[in-house]
C-alpha cells in the first residue's frame, strides 16, 4: 500500500442466538484489529465496513468502524497477509462467515 493506501474489509456472518458470546476479528498479519462481539442472530458489517487508512504513513494505520478511529502499528510497506478469527464462549456456539471482501486502494 502507498502512503496513502486504504484497505476497505467487511464481511456477513450468522450465528445462533445463544447468551455465550461469539467475537469475529479482523487480521493484518498477527495484529488483532477492530472487532464485534454478538449475540444477535444475524451480524452484518457490510454495511459498516472496518477501513484502514495509512494516514501518510506505511507504520501510522488509522482503523475506522462505527465512528471510532484506532491508530495501529502496522507496517503496510512489506508483504501482509489478512484474514479474520472468531472465537466462541461456549461449545455449542458457532459463527458462519458467509461472504468477505478486501478492497484495495493502494495509493
């Protein structure tokens, strides 16, 4: 990514209505960025896509979603991986992701 790079992430997920807790995190390499922790049935950022932002600098992220901005360390000038982990409170939960999508705006 460029000095002024932006990565556009979000993603539709599903889950049981459980009381246990389920968090779906997004992933630049091992740093864990925003995440949203549900008990709703039905949980989608797509409409509310989680954007970080190299504010001029490839080691000054900026990570926006819902209003909140996070400055990171990450640095986008070398080769990184993304993805999402999430994690269940208990066994008989689960979260489905059904669609994700990156987009990429290298300068």
């Amino acid at each position: 990514m460029g000095l002024n790079g932006k990565l556009l992430f979000s993603y539709l997920s599903s889950n049981n209505n459980s009381a246990g807790t389920k968090t779906a995190r997004f992933k630049i390499d091992a740093a864990t960025l925003e995440y949203i922790n549900t008990t709703a049935t039905i949980s989608d950022l797509a409409t509310d896509p989680v954007t970080i932002s190299n504010r001029n600098s490839f080691t000054s992220q900026v990570l926006g979603y819902n209003g909140v901005s996070t400055v990171l360390a990450i640095d986008t000038s070398i080769d990184f991986s993304c993805g999402f982990t999430v994690t269940c409170s208990a066994a008989n939960d689960y979260i489905a992701i059904h669609s994700a999508s990156l987009y990429i705006s290298p300068s």
